[in-house]
C-alpha cells in the first residue's frame, strides 16, 4: 500500500469514528430527553394527587360535631 492509499484509509476510519461518537451522543441526548418528559408526567400526577388530597380535606368534617354528625348520617 503507498502512503496516499494510507492516508485515505486513516481519514475513512477517523471519519467512522467521529460518526459512531456523534450518533452515540445523539441518542444520549434523546433518552435524557425522554427522561425529563416521564419526569414531567410524573410530576404533573404527584400535583393532581395533591391537589385530590387537599380537596378530601376540605370536604372532611372540621369540628366535632360534623364528624359526630357524619357518623350518625353514615358518612365517616
């Protein structure tokens, strides 16, 4: 092999080099943004959780005599 047929196999790998770093890279960036968007869903469902806990805390008998009225109507 001469040099000039070197030099274009040594430029080939290093461009299939730099090509499997570059889609390597890409499809990191790809799962992380897959990642942040379950992230975000999960977060969103955490708030209507919270959100559904408040409310049954507001619906809740307050003083004694709504949660000894709620028992008699058998509500509690």
């Amino acid at each position: 092999m001469n040099t000039a047929n070197l030099a274009i196999v040594g430029v080939m790998a290093l461009l299939a080099v730099a090509s499997a770093l570059g889609l390597y890279r890409a499809g990191g960036k790809s799962q992380k943004a897959d990642t942040a968007d379950q992230d975000v869903k999960d977060a969103a469902s955490q708030v209507t959780q919270l959100q559904a806990m408040e409310q049954r805390g507001a619906d809740a008998p307050q003083t004694v005599d709504e949660l000894l009225d709620a028992l008699d109507k058998g509500k509690a």
